[in-house]
C-alpha cells in the first residue's frame, strides 16, 4: 500500500476548506482590506457574504479609497444599497463596487454588464447569492461571520482558483511575523 503525501494545495476545481482569519475591530478589517487592495487586478472578483451589517461594505470601502488614495484621490465611497453597482476609475482598471441585495433575478445582473465587469474589472459583490450560477467560480469569497464580541468578526476565506492560494499563504505570512 502506497502513502502519498497529502498535497499542500487542494486540486484545482475543488473547493478548499475556508481559511479562518479574526478580525476584532472595524479597524483590523480596513487593514486587511488596504493590505489587499494593491494586490488586485482586471478579473478578480471578490464576493463579499455575510448579514446585514457583517462589514460588507466597510471591507470595500477600505479597499476602494486605499486603492483611489494611491492614486492621490480621496473620495465618498457609499454603499450601492440603491444604485446596485457604483463604478470607481482606478488609474488603468475600473473597481466595480456592488450591492445585489434588491436585484430583481439573476438576468438582471446581465443587464447591468457585472459579467462583462467580472473578466475587465476588480469587482466587489454584496449579497452574490442574488447571482444564483452566474457567480463566478474563479471568485474569492470572503464570509463575515460574527464575532464574540459586538466590534469582532471572523472572516472565512474560500475559493477554488489557486491563484487565491498564492495570496492567502503570503497573508497568513505576513500576520504570522505580526505576533
Ligand atoms: N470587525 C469589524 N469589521 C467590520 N465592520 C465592523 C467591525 N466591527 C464593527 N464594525 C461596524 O459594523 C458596521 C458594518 O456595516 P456595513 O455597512 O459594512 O455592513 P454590510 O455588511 O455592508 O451590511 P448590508 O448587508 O446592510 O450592506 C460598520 O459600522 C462597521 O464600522
Ligand atoms: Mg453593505
């Protein structure tokens, strides 16, 4: 009988067990957010999940003003509750920033070009469960899960695409050599 040594990494096409990272204030989640938000190019997407009030939207907020501030801008990111998506200019590539809590259906996210977006843009998504199987498989998913206390969150990280791997290993690095 053979022992084959457990690969490091999942196989590709499988979904992998969620990477756990704590968050204990608003304040660590903006960090992580800024920590990420240079990392991104055209084509990632980033499902952001979690109820009402999980730090969906503070998360994005984070990432969008790090990512506009290194361009020397400062602006209003606010939540696309109503609008649905709102588009930011980020030097080369677009961040789309969306919101489907009221999506109507699936198709509806055709129509507001957010697959187009998903292979052109950084996009981050609020509430892609309203996708159905439009979400994309290459996509990160990030779950804000409730902490032990009020200003905590755990954040459950999972994808499928090992260019996610990658990334997530050289994070966990990085917090390692923080403690
Ligand atoms: N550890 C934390 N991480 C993120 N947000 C936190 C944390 N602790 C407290 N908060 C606060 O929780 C609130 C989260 O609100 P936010 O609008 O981001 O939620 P949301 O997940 O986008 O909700 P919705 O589904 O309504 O869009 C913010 O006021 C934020 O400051
Ligand atoms: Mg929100």
């Amino acid at each position: 009988m053979s022992h084959d040594t457990p690969s490091l990494f999942p196989h590709p096409g499988h979904a992998s067990a969620p990477v756990l990272f704590a968050l204990p204030s608003a304040e660590a989640t903006a960090r992580l957010a800024e920590w990420l938000a240079p990392q991104l190019g055209p084509g990632d997407v980033l499902l952001l999940e979690g109820e009402i009030g999980a730090g969906k939207t503070h998360f994005a907020r984070s990432l969008i003003q790090a990512r506009l501030s290194a361009d020397g801008r400062h602006e209003d990111v606010p939540s696309p509750t109503f609008t649905l998506v709102q588009v930011y200019e980020a030097g080369e590539t677009e961040i789309w920033h969306s919101d489907l809590y009221r999506l109507t259906s699936a198709d509806e996210a055709i129509e507001l070009g957010l697959l187009d977006a998903f292979e052109t843009a950084i996009c981050l998504v609020e509430w892609p469960d309203r996708l159905e199987d439009l979400a994309p498989p290459k996509a990160l998913s990030l779950r804000f899960l409730p902490g032990s206390q009020p200003d905590s969150r755990v954040l459950a990280l999972s994808f499928t695409d090992l260019r996610w791997a990658v990334l997530i290993d050289a994070l966990q690095l990085e917090r390692l050599r923080d403690v």
